[in-house]
C-alpha cells in the first residue's frame, strides 16, 4: 500500500511539474520584444515616433533597433520623450511541500512588483539645443543647423494678426553698417514674379574668395527673394558662407515659399535676425523662426551657424584660411 501511495505522489508532481514549466515565458519571446526606434542616415537624434515633427525634413527614415542607434552614438531627440517602460513583474515560486499521507497540495504562486532605478539623462557634449538669449556664445560643435527653445517661434500675439495684410520691415544698419534684423507678414502677394537681378552690394566682413568647393561667401538674404521680392538692400543682406545660405537657409526658406504658394489666404509670421559677438563684422550664425497663421503647417526656431567646412573664418573681419 505504502509503494502505491508513493507511485501516485510522484506521477502528481511530475505532471505539476511539466505544468509549471509550459506557462513560463520563453526567453527567446521577451527577447524579440525589442524597442525600434527611427534616424536619418546623417542625424544626431533617434525617434520613437515615424511622424515626429523632428523628421519632416529627413528625406529618407530608416528604422533600426535602441541598440543600434546607441552603439551610433545617437541621442533621444528634443522633441520627444521616451515612452515610460512598464514595470514587469517578477514571478516568485515557491516549493510545494509533500506530504507523508494523501496527495500533495500546491502553494499560492506570489508575485513582486519589480522595483527600478531612476537614470538620469546625462546632457550631450555636441550643441544640439539653445535659447535666444545665449546664441551670441554658442560654440559650433559641429552641428550647423541647431534648435531654439523647443523649437517655438514665440511671436507676441500683436504681430501674429493679419489685419494689415501683409508687409515688411527691416531694421536700420547699426554702428559697423551690419544689416540686424528682418521681420514680415508673409503673404502670395509679397512673392516676385520676375527674375532676380545680379547682385552688387558688398555687406560687411565680405572678403570672398575661391575654395574647392566654389566660392566661400554668398551674399545672403536675411529674407528670401522668393519671399517678399527684396534684393540689393543694404539692410537685407550679410556675409554669408556658401553652406549658411544653401542648404541650410534655403531648407526653411522653400518649405515656407511652397506653403503660401498654395493659398493666397495664407499668411506667415517670419523673422531672421544675423547674431554678432561684439563688433564683429561676420555674424557667427542667424536665428531663423516662423509661424503659419492659423495652423501650424509652418512652425520652427532654429539657429543656423555661419561656417564652411574646411575653412577657418576670422568673425572680426570676414579674413579665412585654410582649418
């Protein structure tokens, strides 16, 4: 009697056993659980989400892993945060204890909550964020195009409104005869319908000449000639590197012509704004910001450093050499 007790104790756990052993979770499964996330092929940023406004402008996205993005060096972009990872739950089991005479029990199964660390993100050595008050230090890290306060344009509320129309303003020339800022109310209207003409005036710090990849300077439009029409006005233009004013400036410059060209309804609150350091003759970048009128089609402050690969530019005097 007491080897058939036995033989019957020991086909029960066996088959406990086998049961316990079917719901435990594969490793293989949690594993292919990974997070993916988005990046360009030249970016700084990775992305949780395909349609953040943080890749409107990529031409190509690709999708990777978390790992792989960090092994690149890449860093969770401004305009996200990371989604918060829920707590997983840790299965405690415990021992089933037999006993002597009739047939063993199983013990409740108690579960622990899982308790985790607070990281804390640790600030990146390369500029990839600023605020307006600050752009006058800002150092180039080798990120030319940086954005500024969250990417908020911050217009007052007085100058977002339309009733005048549309118009222009540029700031008068200062002390060292630097063009300073350029503000309009975007509209079709303001748009030119002839070519441009060739340009001939010299702004401040222009000392251009001849690298391999063309010419250093162009003489940059605070606003577009697209835009509003505006061309040798003295209070308009700036010396500016080749990659200053195309690609970086004529990125935000054609998103935005492209927009009013679709409406003559629609309106664009707009300002560039070159930043020196002190008296220099060559801004050290400008501040480029613009809100659409009553969506948000047309919406960034960015800073966009003057600088050209390869040459190393003397802000005094607009003077270069070889870096």
């Amino acid at each position: 009697m007491k080897k058939v007790s036995r033989l019957v104790i020991l086909v029960i756990a066996t088959f406990t056993l086998a049961f316990n052993v079917q719901q435990l979770p594969s490793r293989s499964q949690t594993a292919q659980a990974a997070s993916y996330v988005y990046v360009t092929k030249t970016g700084k940023h990775y992305f949780y989400k395909r349609h953040d406004r943080g890749l409107n402008r990529a031409k190509k996205v690709y999708r990777v892993s978390l790992t792989t993005a960090k092994r690149r060096g890449l860093t969770l972009s401004a305009t996200e945060k990371a989604p918060k990872k829920k707590a997983k739950k840790r299965v405690v089991k415990k021992r089933v204890v037999h006993k002597r005479k009739g047939v063993a029990k199983k013990k409740k199964v108690t579960k622990k909550k899982a308790v985790h660390k607070v990281i804390k993100k640790v600030p990146a050595k390369k500029a990839k964020a600023a605020s307006t008050s600050k752009l006058s230090t800002l150092k180039y890290h080798g990120t030319q195009t940086v954005i500024v306060n969250k990417d908020r344009p911050s217009f007052s509320k007085a100058t977002l409104s339309t009733r005048k129309g549309a118009w222009q303003k540029y700031s008068n020339l200062d002390g060292e005869n630097r063009a300073t800022d350029a503000n309009a109310m975007l509209n079709k209207r303001l748009m030119p319908k002839g070519k441009r003409q060739a340009l001939y005036v010299d702004p401040t710090g222009w000392h251009n000449k001849k690298i391999r990849s063309g010419w250093l300077y162009n003489r940059c439009h605070l606003i577009g000639y697209q835009l509003t029409g505006q061309n040798n006005n003295w209070q308009n233009l700036i010396t500016g590197t080749r990659s200053l004013n195309d690609p970086q400036m004529t990125k935000y410059e054609n998103e935005t012509a492209k927009y009013l060209r679709g409406s003559s309804h629609r309106y664009v609150r707009y300002e560039v704004k070159p930043i020196y350091k002190s008296s220099d003759l060559l801004a050290n970048g400008v501040e480029m910001r613009a809100q659409s009128i009553g969506s948000n089609r047309i919406h960034y402050n960015v800073y966009i450093f003057n600088v050209q690969k390869g040459v190393k530019l003397n802000y005094v005097n607009g003077t270069s050499k070889a870096a």
